[in-house]
C-alpha cells in the first residue's frame, strides 16, 4: 500500500510539472524600490505591516535564499536578461553606465514575440534614450518615468522631465507625456490595472509594475507617514514605512480586481524586491549585515514570492536562487521557443523544478557580486575587488577592500547569517577555490562591459523631448 501512495506521489509530482511548463498564464511581475528583505511584515519586522505582500508569500512559493545586485538598474537588466549586470553592459545607476546593452534580449521582447501583450508601468532605469527605451524592448505599453527615479537628474542622459514629483507626476505614455492626478504608485497601479483590463480575454498579458518607493526622496501621503509617526522615533522611517504600506495596499487593489475578474487563478504573480534595504535597515534587517550598495547578504538578499492559485502550492524553497533564474523561468512557464543567442545569453536556471517540488535536485553553483560603481574614466581592473562577493550554498567570500588588493573574508551562511565570524584563515582551500572561479569570472566579463567609455550627450533625452511637447520654461 505504501508503495502505491509513493507511486502515486510521483505520478503528481510529474503530472505538476508537464502541467506548469508552457501553460502560458497570465503574468504580472510587481518590482519595489529599495525595499529590503526585512522591510516586510512577514519577514519578521515587528513594526511595519504589509497584509497583502503577506498574503503573497503565505499563498505562494517563497524563495528564502533569493540573490539579487546590490543596486537598482543592475538587478533590472540582470531580472530581464537572465545574466550577470555586467554582461549587460551595466555597471552603474548613471553615466550611461546604467543603460542594457542593445544587444541583450529581454524577456519581454521573448513573450511579445510569442502572442504576449506586454506593459511596464512604473520604473525602467535602463536608458533613457530611445533606442534602449522599453518600447523597443519589448513593451507595447509604456508609461514610466525617467532616470532611476522621479525628478532624479544627473550629467548624460539618465535624468527625469523637469520638475517633476511624485504627486501628480508627468510620465512618458507610449511616446507622449502626460500630466497625471494622485500618488506616483497610485498612479502607476490604476494605469497598470487600467491596461489590464482592457486587454484581458485577447490572450495572455503579460505587466511589469515597477515602483519607484520606497526609494527616497521619503515623500508619501501623510495617512501612510502617520501610521508609523507615532511608532518610531525616526520620521524619516515613518514616512518610508508609509511608502511601503501605500504599495501594500496596491497589491491589494490588484488582487481584488484579479478576483473580480475571474482571473486569479490564471495569473501568476511574481514579487521581487531590487536590492539591499536602506531606510529600515537600522530598524530590522532580518539578522543581516549590511545595506543597499555593498556585497553583504544585507545588501543582496531579497524576497522572492511566486503566486499562481491551484498552480503553486504555498511554501518555503531554501535552495540558492537569484534574479538570473528569472528569465528561464518565465520562458519555461510561457513556454517560448528560445533560440539560440537567446540560450547562449541566459546564464541563470528555470526554477520550475522547485516550484514543483522543493526538494528537487538543485546542484551546488556560484554566484557572484560586485557593486561596481568606480569613478567614470577609471579602469575596472583597479576596483576588482572592491566590495565584491562570491557566493556558494554554504559559503559567502566577501571583499570590502579599495579594490587592487584581495582583502577576502568568508563566512558560513548556514550558521552565521549575520556574517560576524570571519572564519578565512581556517578554510583555505575554500578561499582558494572561490578566488580561482572569482578569477575566471572577472576575466570573463571584461569584453562585455560596452558602455564604460560611453560619451555623455550635454541635454537628458527627457527633458529635451518634454521641452520639444509643452516647450522651455
């Protein structure tokens, strides 16, 4: 009898995962903005609540051990390529270094092709002028704002239109922009829900909500700040908490809609945040070290929460993962024919043998981190190993030296979370191991970083095409 049920088991198991491969649901990927892994109620934070990301991760997968980059623009290009930041060509939030090479083929590009329709509202931060634009990778739908945030401007082309806020924003929509009412993130899910209305029925879609909040200027309506006000004594966290708790309540704006719809258990719902915490670190970091901008798991480690009702069945999956598995895993699920630059480019794995079953066999790999972000002009080759890391299931190596000189630290993860016990000197040939493969990837990025010597144009693209619509002043 118990080997029928085992059979049987199996059978399941096997019939889940012919079941998951293609069936081409309907898929929204939510982004935040350095949110970081403890800012979230069900991560354990013990001031802030976020009931409807809650309700992401209690109905969903969870990947417990997800990597991203330590900032924003490389986690992006690196979620929509499925290769390391540098492979892309991006380096930087700025100076051109922020732009995804023309080359790289995106995953929206992958499901536009293949009978997708595809929006992104909100934040794309991968090059502001037209030809890196999301309507030429992949976006039908455009609505975003400029730069790496709203009203953020910097020398080159990464700067937003003039002016503007997060209260009534003025985003590009498919080539003009537009002046809009309210809140950014209200603004950016009413659009996002808005578009998905509309094309709901005509096939699958595909919509990419990327917010600019938590990330700071700290601007937020003052309900949400006073919520938190009188809880903390930082009002700078009351009123980042307050960001967080407006998009919470987006999610759940959307989440209604699904179900009034009737598409709740078509749609898969992908959560991801971008990179390390900053505002909430000092307050909770899930026992980590370390924030946005440097190698520490504080500044890598990010939640991950797969939803797709009577699909995915809820729990923890403990395995090293990273945003590179991303794009392999859309694909698989979508069920896209990828050709072959497609397949010599993504260099992540399909996670939908672990969203089948989470003890499916993941072997052992490594990972590999590096701010970047050395003063433009400069040769990469002196900051190699400036705040850099490598990452193995059991292992974390961290380097925060000014560059030339290996200053490597290791840590076991498993049972140093907090990365306070440097434990080098007894594991050498761990160090040495980790530094050979460290070596290989260093050398193997080098030909693809394209846009180190980039010239900076005297205008942003932005602004020029807004004075071109309303003219100067």
């Amino acid at each position: 009898m118990l080997f029928c049920v085992l059979i049987c088991c199996v059978l399941i198991c096997c019939a889940g995962g012919q079941a998951l491969s293609g069936r081409r649901p309907n898929i929204i990927f939510i982004l935040t903005d350095d949110q970081g892994y403890g800012d979230l109620s069900c991560h354990g934070n013990p001031i802030l609540q976020t009931p409807n990301m809650d309700r992401l991760h209690d109905e969903g997968d969870r990947f417990t051990d997800f990597q991203v980059s330590p900032t924003c623009a490389p986690s992006r290009s690196a979620l929509l390529t499925g290769r390391h930041e540098f492979k892309n060509g991006v380096t930087h939030t700025i100076l051109e270094r922020e732009r995804l090479a023309l080359r790289a083929i995106t995953i929206a590009q992958l499901l536009q092709r293949q009978g997708y329709r595809t929006c992104i509202s909100g934040k794309w931060h991968l090059g502001d002028q037209a030809p890196y634009q999301p309507g030429r990778r992949g976006f039908e739908e455009v609505f975003v704002h400029g730069a790496g945030g709203i009203g953020q401007t910097y020398q080159g082309s990464c700067g937003d239109t003039p002016g503007n806020t997060y209260f009534n924003p003025t985003i590009l929509h498919n080539g003009r922009f537009e002046r809009t009412r309210g809140y950014c993130t209200d603004v950016f899910f009413s659009h996002a829900i808005d578009w998905i209305d509309r094309v709901r029925g005509s096939g699958p879609f595909y919509a990419y909500i990327a917010t600019n909040a938590p990330h700071d200027p700290l601007l937020v309506p003052a309900e949400y700040e006073m919520r938190y006000a009188g809880r903390v004594a930082d009002p700078d966290l009351a009123k980042f908490y307050g960001m967080i708790a407006n998009i919470d309540e987006n999610i759940g704006r959307l989440l209604g809609k699904l179900e009034e719809w009737g598409i709740d258990r078509d749609t898969l719902i992908v959560f991801i945040t971008d990179n390390g915490g900053t505002v909430g670190v000092e307050s909770y970091n899930a026992g980590m070290r370390g924030p946005k901008c440097t190698p520490w798991l504080g500044g890598i480690r990010a939640a991950s929460f797969w939803r797709w009702p009577g699909a995915l069945a809820p729990g923890d999956v403990s395995a090293l993962t990273a945003h590179i598995d991303y794009f392999p895993t859309i694909a698989e699920i979508a069920g896209l024919e990828l050709g072959a630059a497609v397949r010599r480019q993504v260099e992540g794995r399909s996670l939908v043998p672990l969203l089948i079953d989470r003890a499916a066999d993941w072997p052992e790999r490594i990972l590999f981190t590096h701010v970047g972000r050395w003063p433009k002009g400069e040769s990469p080759e002196g900051y190699k190993y400036a705040n850099c890391s490598v990452r193995s299931p059991q292992w974390h190596m961290v380097s925060a030296s000014s560059g030339r000189e290996r200053q490597w630290m290791l840590f076991d993860v498993g049972a140093d979370l907090g990365e306070r016990n440097d434990i080098a000197a007894q594991h050498p040939e761990v160090v040495a191991m980790l530094d050979e493969a460290y070596d290989r990837w260093w050398a193997s990025v080098q030909p693809m970083l394209v846009n180190e010597n980039a010239r900076l144009p005297s205008v942003n693209p932005f602004k020029a095409l807004y004075w071109k619509q309303f003219g100067p002043g």
